[in-house]
C-alpha cells in the first residue's frame, strides 16, 4: 500500500555526512527501538553488557562538570563473553560476531560473495537476525537489494535465511525491530543529493508473511512506540503512523523543525533534537509528552558535525548527546574540537544531579601498552545496561591528524573500568557517501 504525504521542508545536514554512521537500538522488554537512518560502510549489532572506566572530574569554564577517563588495569576482566555483531562494511561486505577477548567469526558472506551485506539486527526475543545486502556499492549504485531475515540456533549460528526484495529502496536496508518482533521498518525510496539525511519513504515488512509497505514521506529518523503499534516519523515536523490506520496522522504541535527523536523506554516520552527557528545549523534537545505536550529545553542552542540524534538510556534515567565542542577547547585537536559527548539526566532521583543535568565527558583515550590512544566519536549510543557509552570512532595519530583506523569502544559513565576497544580495523570507516539510515546497535539475550 503506498501512503502519499506532501513533501517537507529541507533540514540541515552534517558537515561530515561522508562519514558511515552507526546508531542504536535497544531491545530490552516492553521498550521502544532506537531508529535514526544510517547507510554504512560499517555496520554494528552489540550484545551484551560491557565495560566502563575510572572517572575523575574538572571544572568547565561554564561550571560543567567534566569527567576525566583513566585507564586502570584489565578493562575487560568482568565483562561477560556476550556475542557481539558487526558488519565489515563496503571493504567486505559480510556480517562477523565477535565475543569481547576472542577472535570474530564470520556468519554471513564469503570470500567470494559479491554482495554487501550491512545492518545486522537482532530480533528482541533473540531468535533472529535481521540485516540488509546488495551488490554494487554507495558510489555506482545498487542492485538487487533484499532485506534478509535469519533464524539463530542457540549458538548464534544462522540454520536458514529468507530474502525478502526490496527493489525501489535504493541501498541496503537497515532494518529496525519492532518490539514485538513482528514488523521491521527502514528508510528507503529517492534521496536528494542535496539532503543526503533525507529519505522519501518509510518501509514497513511483515516478517512471517513478508508483506511489505510503502510509506511516502520525507523522513531522518523514526521511533517505534513501545507498544509496537506504530512509529514515530521525523522529518522537519514529528508525526505518528498507526499500523492499523492508512495515513500517516497529523504533525504533533510544537515538533516544527524536528530532525531526530528518541523515546522513553516506558514510551511515554519523547526527547527531539529541533531546529532553532531561522536556524538551519543550531537545534535544541527538548522534552516532551509523545502528543507534543509539557515541552522542555533540555540543552539550547547546539550544533553537531556527527552522531545520531539524542539516546534515551535504557534504564530511563539519562538521554546522551553529540554536540560540537564551543568552551575549553583550546587543548583539542582540530577534529576532536568538533565532538564532545554529554549526557542529561531526566530522572528526579538521578545521583548525578537534577533533571537537566549536563555531564560533558572527556574525549576518550585507551592504551596500548604505554602508549595513549586518542578516539573521536562518530555515533554514539547506549550499552544494554546503562552504566557504559558505545560509539564507532576513529583514531587520532599521534600528530593529532585523523588516522586510517577505526573502532569499536565502550566509554564508561560510573567509573567501573576504563574505556575498551572492542573491534578495530586499520582501513577505517570508508570514504563513502553516507545515506543516514539506521545502522544500529542492539544484543541478543
């Protein structure tokens, strides 16, 4: 079925939108989905709690307090080996797990297989996964691209793999789970290479029959409710889509300029990050009721070169951020200078202080035997237990220039432990044209 709405406004766009993005999702029970678009040339699927690090704190020039990492010995001794998934990308093209201190094994692909597959995603029950493959590449264009669900055999192996055709969509679909695992949905159709964050379409399958939907809407992220009813629609305004009605429903008051959303996991509320009026490049973080009421300034004013749009922490209590770093910034590199990581609380009983609290981490250094590693974030979201930060990043030379590699890391946020790389690759991220879908983090319980 095909859901016609009237085109929307242009949004702004990234400066670095060449980068390969990676979000978030989460699939803790009875809880929304994370779901901000994102075409990439890596793509990730984490499982399982992870480690944090050992924090100390100074004193902004505004009176933010700001958390120092400091390494400690054996970042990962108390983690547990939970399976991790990630895709390799446009350099290869195939889909690994990797449980953290082993070696990644390879469950999708082959040497030999021209596809690209992209965008694993568990189910929430765990039983399947999700992800999207293609041939060509985000340069030449794509052909056949199909969306591809896999049954999972307690050991995480795949036992059978349907592909379901998704010609029209134009790239590997990143697929988003419902909660209750009966529906996946991602951006697709016509991008302007002018808004390359934009999508004209919002598509919507049915896992078991393999029906399919079409909604025509200009679109950067989406949100399912918490009730798997239906999702959320960004794009310049918020509005609703019910899977039991035929239309998209009308704009939620006060959500003009919305460019990225996230949702309570008790789904009774929304965070958005929405242009400042006459502003194409500043946006507030701002809290809501999901009809657009009881709204609330949460941080004012900011820009952002990367990352996904706000993240609500699974357990409710704080919503993380990407921001470009404008104070006390005079001892950062150029590229570090552009991204700082804050988290606000939104819960009244939160320890680290009321709601709307700013916590601004300090940019984020491992160690490799007694040399430093310094990491930029590129997309940042939440670990399943709430106690650690997750982002792809790439690594800084020693010079202080942006390095070939890229990673995978947890950063903590109550001083367990120190940041941890999780998987790293010397080619990067890739230098492709990214078309923000939703490449996104989630594990399987």
């Amino acid at each position: 079925m095909s859901i016609h709405d009237d085109k929307l406004t242009a949004r702004e766009h990234d400066d670095m939108r060449d980068l390969v993005m990676a979000g978030t999702q989460s699939i803790p029970q009875a809880r929304s989905t994370r779901a901000p678009f994102v075409a990439g040339a890596v793509a990730l699927l984490l499982v399982g709690a992870l480690t944090g690090g050992i924090l100390t704190a100074t004193l902004r020039e505004d009176g933010t307090t700001v958390p120092i990492a400091t390494p400690s010995p054996s970042p990962e001794a108390d983690a547990p080996a939970s399976p991790v998934a990630y895709s390799s990308g446009f350099f290869e093209g195939d889909i690994y797990v990797v449980n953290p201190g082993s070696a990644p094994r390879r469950i999708i692909g082959s040497d030999v297989d021209a596809l690209d597959q992209i965008c694993p995603a568990f189910s929430p029950d765990g039983t399947r996964l999700a992800s999207g493959q293609a041939m060509g590449d985000g340069q030449s264009g794509w052909q056949s691209a199909a969306l591809v669900i896999s049954d999972l055999g307690s050991d995480g192996e795949p036992t059978g793999s349907v592909q379901i055709p998704v010609d029209g969509v134009g790239q590997p679909p990143c697929p988003i789970w419902s909660p209750d695992g009966q529906w996946v949905a991602f951006g697709g159709g016509t991008t302007d290479a002018q808004l390359p964050a934009s999508f004209d379409q919002v598509w919507l399958v049915h896992v078991d029959s393999r029906s399919t939907r079409v909604i025509n809407v200009n679109t950067t992220d989406i949100e399912w409710s918490a009730d798997s009813t239906g999702f959320y629609v960004a794009g310049d305004s918020l509005r609703r889509y019910d899977i039991g009605e035929a239309d998209l429903g009308p704009r939620i008051p006060g959500t003009q300029g919305v460019v990225a959303l996230t949702a309570s996991p008790d789904g009774a509320a929304l965070a958005v990050e929405r242009q400042q009026p006459g502003s194409m490049e500043r946006v507030d973080l701002v809290l809501m009721g999901t009809d657009g009421s009881d709204q609330r300034i949460l941080a004012e004013g900011y820009t952002r070169a990367r990352g996904i749009g706000p993240v609500w922490s699974p357990d409710g209590e704080r919503i993380v951020f990407q921001r470009t770093c404008t104070r006390n910034c005079a001892d950062l590199s150029a590229e570090l200078r552009q991204d700082e990581i804050v988290i606000i609380s939104v819960a009244e009983d939160d320890p680290s202080g009321p709601m709307g609290t700013p916590t601004v981490l300090a940019p984020t250094q491992t160690t490799e035997g007694s040399e430093p590693r310094l990491w930029i974030p590129v997309t940042l979201s939440w670990g399943p237990d709430s106690s650690t930060l997750r982002f792809i990043g790439w690594e800084l030379s020693p010079s202080g220039e942006m390095a070939s590699g890229s990673g995978l890391l947890t950063v903590p946020v109550d001083g367990a432990a120190a940041p941890a790389v999780l998987w790293e690759t010397p080619e990067g991220i890739g230098a492709y044209s990214a078309i923000p879908q939703n490449d996104f983090q989630s594990w399987r319980k």
